[in-house]
C-alpha cells in the first residue's frame, strides 16, 4: 500500500525522544491511536502533551516502563492495549541508548547495558505485540538498529554488537512473520541530530570522532520519514541516508574499503598522541 492510510494504535518506545517522538509525532498527524513508553515519567508526560496538539488528546496514552524489564514492558503493552481500546497495530521499537569507549577502557556493566537496553529491550515488547498479531495475521513491527549494526566501527565494541543483534533479530522474523501477513522492518541511521548523540559524543574517544569526521548529522524528522514510508512500502530495510542505504546492500563491497580509509584516521589520531 503506498497511501497515507491510518495505521491503527501504533506503539512506540523510546517514544519521548528523538527519533520515537519524532516517528510519533508523524504518526500521530496521520490520524492514528499513539502510545509511547519510555522511562522516564516528565519527559513522557511533555511527549504526550505534545502530541496531544496534533491528534485527538483521547488518541495519545503513554505509560512509563523500562524496556530491559520483561515484566514491566509487558505489562505497560497490555495497559496501553486497553486504554487504546486496540491491540497494537504497528510497534517502532526505538528505545536504546548507546556508550561508546574504548574496549579495554569500558567496564563489563556497560557490556551488559547495551545488551539489556538495546538488544533485550527490543526482544521484549516484541515478545509482547508479536503473538497477538500473528493471531490476527496482520501488523507491522519496525525495529531501530544503528549504522554500528553494519559495521564494526572503533570505540563502539559495546554499542555495536547489540545493534548487529537487533539486526539478525529482524532479519530471523522477517523470514518467520512474512508469510503470517505481518510487516518486519529494521531501520538503520547514521549520525542523527538527538540528545542520545550529544550524551554520546561526550564518551567518544578521539580515534572514533576522527572515524565520524565532519560529517553532519542528520534530523530525527528525516529518520521519522523514512521509517513511516517503510512501514507504507513494507520494506524490510529501511535507511534514511545514502550512505547507510549503501552500505546495507553493498556491505562486503564497501566495508573494506570503508575500513582502510578509518585506519588511516585512527593512525593519524594516535600519532599525535592516543589519549587525546
Ligand atoms: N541519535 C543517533 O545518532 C542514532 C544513530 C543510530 C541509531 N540510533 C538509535 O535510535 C534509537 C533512538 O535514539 P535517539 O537518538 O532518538 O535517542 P534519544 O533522543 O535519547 O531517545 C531515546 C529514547 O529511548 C528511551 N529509553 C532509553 N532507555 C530506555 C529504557 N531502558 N527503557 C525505556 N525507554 C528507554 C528514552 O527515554 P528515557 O531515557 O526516559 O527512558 C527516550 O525516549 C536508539 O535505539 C538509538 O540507539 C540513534
């Protein structure tokens, strides 16, 4: 379908924020039921409000939750599924966060954060919307992974591996949920103009920000775009920038390529000093 039909209750965590709101805020204008979880309570309550102004205020409902919590996000679904009075029709997991570090700088809890938020954080609301729409045989599920989920980039040995989970995750239940009628997507942004990227680029050590370069990041709304015409188009990938879209198709081609010029920055970077 390539119409801007209503989508139905569309959830979305890590909805108070960035690239969530802005997915929401879309969503929203296009007339469909939005409920948003993430943890922390004011900046959900402002999200909501927000999006109160674009769409029918009994439309919006959010409920706090945090999404490394099985139980927790589970039941934050139910709740939101009976305050909406709908199942959730199309889920946009965004909720993540990322630190990076140099491997043998990063403690073994953030290790595991990564993993617990990023990786099982996704897993879990999915566990959650997924049965209920393979019952009805219909609905979409859209999951944010990250450039760092296709390639390995230098100082995100924590970060990456759980975005190449989230990866391999969506791609397993593509192949499985297809042919139940639902909608498997996975979105892959570059650098995108966030408060996760200004808290990140505090941690970044100096070898990664050379790697990044100058290159400017992009809005949340361009990455919001992008996701809502993937779940139109039902695509699979969904890449809101020329640079990830080339890299998710030509990755064995251009990966090399890619890893000899961001040597060459790291070099750069610790002949004048390392610990810069
Ligand atoms: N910004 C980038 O450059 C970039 C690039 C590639 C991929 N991404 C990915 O895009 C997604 C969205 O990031 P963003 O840039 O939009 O970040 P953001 O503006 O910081 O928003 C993150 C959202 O996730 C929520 N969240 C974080 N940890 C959570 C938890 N444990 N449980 C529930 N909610 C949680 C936050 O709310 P609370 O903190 O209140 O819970 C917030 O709503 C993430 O998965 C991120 O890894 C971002």
């Amino acid at each position: 379908m390539r119409e801007t039909r209503t989508l139905g209750h569309v959830m979305v965590t890590g909805g108070s924020s960035g690239i969530g709101l802005a997915t929401a805020r879309l969503l929203a204008q296009r007339g469909a039921k939005v409920s948003l979880i993430a943890r922390g309570e004011e900046r959900l309550a402002a999200a909501a409000k927000e999006l109160s102004a674009v769409a029918r205020p009994a439309d919006v409902a959010a409920r706090p939750a945090d999404v490394a919590d099985r139980e927790a996000v589970t039941r934050a679904v139910a709740e939101l599924e009976e305050e909406q009075g709908q199942p959730c029709d199309v889920l946009i997991s965004s909720a993540g966060l990322a630190r990076p570090g140099r491997f043998l700088e990063l403690s073994d809890e953030v290790f595991r954060q990564m993993i617990d938020v990023d990786y099982f954080g996704t897993l879990h609301v999915l566990r959650a919307v997924v049965p209920g729409m393979v019952e009805r045989g219909r609905g979409s599920v859209v999951a944010v992974s990250s450039a760092a989920g296709l390639l390995g980039i230098y100082g995100y040995s924590a970060y990456g591996p759980a975005k190449f989970a989230v990866r391999g995750l969506m791609e397993s239940l593509r192949a499985e949920l297809t042919p139940c009628g639902i909608h498997v997507g996975v979105v892959f942004p570059p650098d995108v103009d966030t408060p996760q990227l200004a808290e990140e680029n505090r941690w970044k050590p100096a070898e990664t920000r050379a790697v990044g370069g100058t290159i400017k990041p992009i809005p949340a709304q361009q990455v919001a775009q992008a996701i809502v015409k993937g779940i139109d188009r039902r695509r699979f990938l969904i890449c809101p920038d020329l640079g990830t879209r080339a890299l998710s198709r030509f990755g064995s081609v251009l990966t090399p390529l890619l890893n000899r010029e961001f040597d060459r920055r790291v070099r750069a970077v610790r002949k004048s000093g390392p610990n810069s």
